[in-house]
C-alpha cells in the first residue's frame, strides 16, 4: 500500500483548504507510519542508496544491465516501443551488456508528446498521470509508476540531502513554488503539517518584505532552507541574517555556479547541497561532499552523454529504471552535461510585477495538467505587470482551454499581473532553432 500516491489526486483539496484543517489532516497523516504512508518501495530504495554509495564499478555495471534489462522488457508491452524495437531488430530478452543500449532508438519530447497513448502498459490503475512544462516551455505528458516512482525520487532525495545533513522528520523552510496567496500583498507562508516544513513564497520576496521571512524563519527555526538558487541568491543579496544556525541549505532545480555556492556557504554559514534531477524522474546526480561537480546516482538510472558540442557541453541521454508503466528509452532531455561536471541550466528568467515582485520562470512550471493539449509556452514581457502567454495546442483545441489556463497562472503571477493569452501556430525560436520560456527587454 502506497497512501501518498492514493491521496495524490486530492493534493489541491488540502492546498485550498483553510490552514487550521490544512494543519489538523497534516499532522493526522504524519502520524501514519511510514511503512504505509510511503509504503515499502521507499523504504527499498532508501536501503538501495544508502548501500550505493559504497558499490564497485562491477556492482554497478550489474545492477545496471539487470535494471535496463527490466525496462526494455516492459517498454516492448507498449505498442510505441514493439514497432520502434522491430525496427531497430533489438530484443529486450537479449540484453547482456551496457554497450548493447546503443542499438536502441533514441527516444525525444516530441515523440512522448504525440505517442503518449501507445508508450504506457500495464494497469491503468498503477498509473499516475504528470505534466512538465519544463525550463524550455514545451509542456511535456507522461505517467509515473505508481507506488514506485515517487517513493522511489523521496528516498533518493532524501539520501542525497543526508550529505549535507539532513534526517526525515528534520524542520525544513522551503522557498520554492508554493503559492500561498495568489494577492500581491498577501501571506507569505503557510504550514504544511503533512511534513513539518514551513513553506514561504517565492512570489513575494522583496526588500520590503523581507523582515516578514525573517522573522516566520526565525520563529520557526528550521534545520534546513529548502530553495530554488534563484530565492537563496536572493536573500543573500538582501543581506539575511538569522538568528539561528541552519544545517543545510538544500538548492535544486536551478543551475548553480560553484562560486555562488561557496557565496551561500559563505554568507549562511552552511553546506549548500546542490542537484541535478527532471520531473520525467529518469536519471539523478548530486554533488558528493568535497566535491565541485555532480554524480550520478548508478542505481536510479542510466545515463549516456550525446557528442559533445565546440564548448564541450553534451546532452544527457537518460534511460529509466523501475517506472514499468511508461519507461523512458534512451530519452533526450535537451540538458546540457558540462566539462565541468555541472549542467548547463538556463539563466534566471523573471517576470517582473507592477510592485516590483519578481516571479522566477522556474516556478511557472505547471506540474498539472494545465498545459495539456499545448505543444510550446513561451512568456512574452516588455512593461512592467504586462504579459503575454503565447499559446501553440495541439491539432484538436477547445477555446474553454484558454479560461482555464488564465486562471492558474493567474493564482501563480498574483493581482499586480495583467495577463493575456495568445494562441498562435508556432512559437518564436532562436536563430539556433530553440524553444525560449521567455522573451523580454526588461533587466531583473
């Protein structure tokens, strides 16, 4: 049993609801052991990394052959890989050696995108439905194996903050996507018993009010900051100090130079720890202590590096393990592997309100199903407050659609946005051929 996935569904529910219920269910369900909240995956998969971390390159290289073994098998069920394999006269059941994965098609967004519905096998109830806009605007739908795929990425996770200090049930702020007023002068924080974190805006971090973060984390005292680089950058500029010391600050799903982080480090006086991971959940790295670049999880999937380009850079190429229903072959993520060990991640984007907030790109990334039936998204800004949302749908589009879409990412941009959308029949590229999430003459 896997409580979590089963309440998945009802996440918006318990987000809209007032925080004294919000309270009384989170802290209920913390009550539930872990064994049937989580249920056993994570708690195999959280011995697996732990155990990982100290594998031979045999050990790895066995585990890895078996796991992919495991996914060609179960992608050849679904009607999209048995043609593709067909083709490629490649047989799953064969599969003996990492080098024979280079036989395999490669698999892109635009395939998954247009052949969704014939890449997924298995039950329909083990499936758990996802969408990511992702950092290029090209909203991109998939299933997860339910029970499986989240456990699994919160074991992993959990295993990659334990590097810097981190232990389940630790008191965490996060300042990453959370909405907590959708008004431009509304509450910065609210609390999430399911977890014990305190979760702070993003959308409202200014200078003027930036005593109110101080002082719900000085109350709150927690033994990590949970933030996207871009908000932890943020309150190091403004000059936060706290009159606490932190553990850790935990920063994924933005690029992070090395010297920014050793400036976080410097300022907040804490290890910064620092990952690589996508919402399709095919491959992981994280930093390891003492070191500058990330690594790769061996165990939660495999990783291959495209040619690499005149700076050196090469795409990652991921395979998934363990996600049964709707496996990802040789998976062009379209990021960027550097010489350096780090990913080429995009800069900091924002769209700027008529009070000045500022709204990273990174949060607008719809992990719903807002952005389904859209092939691109692409922000367009030039004034203050003023935004157009180019829209490019698919073939079949239902103008009720544009209702909907304005009213979510109305809830994310706040009252001091003035929003239109535009459906148009292809969305601005660069002169490279590149998807951009936003284009704007506005400096940050």
């Amino acid at each position: 049993m896997h409580l979590e996935d089963t309440l998945y569904p009802l996440l918006r529910l318990y987000e809209a609801a007032p925080q004294p219920v919000k309270t009384l269910a989170g802290r209920a369900y913390r009550a539930i052991p872990t064994s049937i909240r989580q249920g056993a995956a994570y708690e195999r998969f959280r011995h697996e990394a732990a155990e990982s971390e100290s594998w031979d390159a045999a050990t790895i290289e066995r585990y890895q052959i078996a796991a992919i073994r495991d996914s060609l098998i179960a992608a050849q069920r679904a009607p999209f890989y048995t043609k593709r394999f067909a083709e490629a006269d490649v047989r799953p059941e064969s599969f003996e050696s990492l080098e024979q994965l280079a036989a395999y098609p490669m698999l892109t967004k635009q395939d998954i995108i247009l052949n969704r519905a014939d890449m997924v096998s298995g039950d329909a109830s083990q499936r758990l439905a996802m969408t990511t806009g992702g950092s290029s605007g090209v909203p991109v739908s998939f299933y997860l194996h339910k029970g499986i795929s989240r456990p699994k990425e919160q074991a992993y996770l959990e295993a990659t903050w334990a590097r810097a200090g981190y232990r389940p049930g630790d008191r965490v702020a996060v300042i990453r996507g959370g909405v907590t007023s959708s008004r431009s002068d509304g509450r910065i924080a609210t609390f999430d018993a399911t977890r014990n974190w305190l979760v702070l805006s993003s959308y409202h971090l200014t200078p003027e009010r930036l005593p109110e973060y101080v002082a719900e984390l000085n109350s709150f005292r927690p033994q990590h900051l949970h933030a996207y680089p871009s908000a932890a950058l943020m309150l190091m500029q403004m000059s936060v100090k706290l009159d606490f010391k932190l553990t850790s600050l935990l920063c994924g799903s933005e690029k992070l130079s090395t010297q920014a982080q050793r400036q976080l480090e410097t300022h907040f006086e804490a290890p910064v720890m620092h990952w690589y991971g996508h919402s399709e959940r095919a491959v992981l790295a994280a930093k390891r202590p003492g070191s500058t670049g990330l690594q790769f999880w061996p165990a939660y999937g495999f990783v291959e590096f495209d040619e690499p380009d005149a700076d050196g850079n090469r795409e990652i190429i991921a395979t998934s393990f363990h996600n049964h229903i709707m496996p990802l072959i040789r998976y062009r993520t379209g990021d960027l592997w550097r010489p350096d060990g780090h990913v080429m991640g995009r800069d900091y984007e924002f769209l700027i309100s008529r009070t000045g907030r500022r709204i990273s790109l990174t949060a607008m990334n719809m992990h719903d199903d807002l952005f389904d039936g859209l092939l691109a998204v692409q922000f367009h800004q030039h004034q203050p407050d003023e935004v157009e949302c180019h829209l490019q749908p698919k073939i079949f589009w239902s103008r009720d659609r544009e209702k909907v879409i304005h009213a979510g990412l109305m809830r994310k941009l706040g009252d001091d946005f003035m929003l239109t959308l535009r459906v148009v029949n292809e969305i601005e590229k660069t002169s490279a051929g590149k998807h951009r999430w936003l284009v704007t003459t506005l400096k940050p």
